[in-house]
C-alpha cells in the first residue's frame, strides 16, 4: 500500500538502481512501520527536469500511503531525502517531497481494495 515514487533527472546506472530501490523501500517500511512486503518503489532516472531556473541535480518523490499519518511528515522528508542524497549525490535544497494519504477504499491490490 505505500508507494514511493522517485524522479530525478540524474542518470543512475544500472549497478546502483537496485541498491537505491531496496534502500528506499527498506526505509518506507521503517519510517511507516508497515510491512515492507507491501512497498512499492519507483525510480524515473534521467528524466528532462528543471529547478529554480536549472537542471543541476534534483528529485521529487512522492509518498502515498493509507493512513499517512500528518504529523510525521517533517521526520519522513528528512529520511527520504538523507537516502537520496546519499544514493544519487542531489543537495537536499533540490529535492522535493510530496505526501498523499489514501482511504484504504481507494487503494486496489489482489483485485480488491484495502
């Protein structure tokens, strides 16, 4: 049910994409106290992306999740960010992060919702 979605218009090769998704996912997890049996991680690399007026390194990630919980979200962007800097090498001024919380009935999984 929580999914991350990364975007970043850095290149990341093929060798250190599945060290970055299981990263990522591992911190999903973690940081949600979900099951990481239910994480998705999505990593777009190397897309065309611009941020204050330039295409140096940056990402946008989003993180959507049933049950979200609101008060949490300073914590979450600062572990999403520490492993996208320290994956991918972006300052994290040049990362955003946005955080999306899904009614359990309009999140579909096995053909059925949550």
């Amino acid at each position: 049910m929580p999914l991350l979605k990364i975007q970043t218009n850095v290149d990341v090769p093929a060798a250190d994409r599945q060290t970055l998704l299981a990263n990522a996912s591992r911190a999903t997890a973690t940081v949600l106290g979900k099951p990481e049996a239910y994480v998705m991680v999505t990593l777009e690399a190397n897309h065309p992306m611009l941020f204050a007026g330039t295409d140096a390194p940056l990402a946008y990630l989003e993180l959507k999740s049933i049950g979200l919980p609101e008060d949490r979200t300073r914590d979450f962007s600062a572990k999403l960010s520490d492993i996208v800097e320290a994956h991918l090498h972006i300052p994290k001024n040049r990362i955003y992060v946005e955080f999306a919380s899904a009614a359990a009935h309009m999140w579909g999984w096995n053909g059925e919702t949550f």
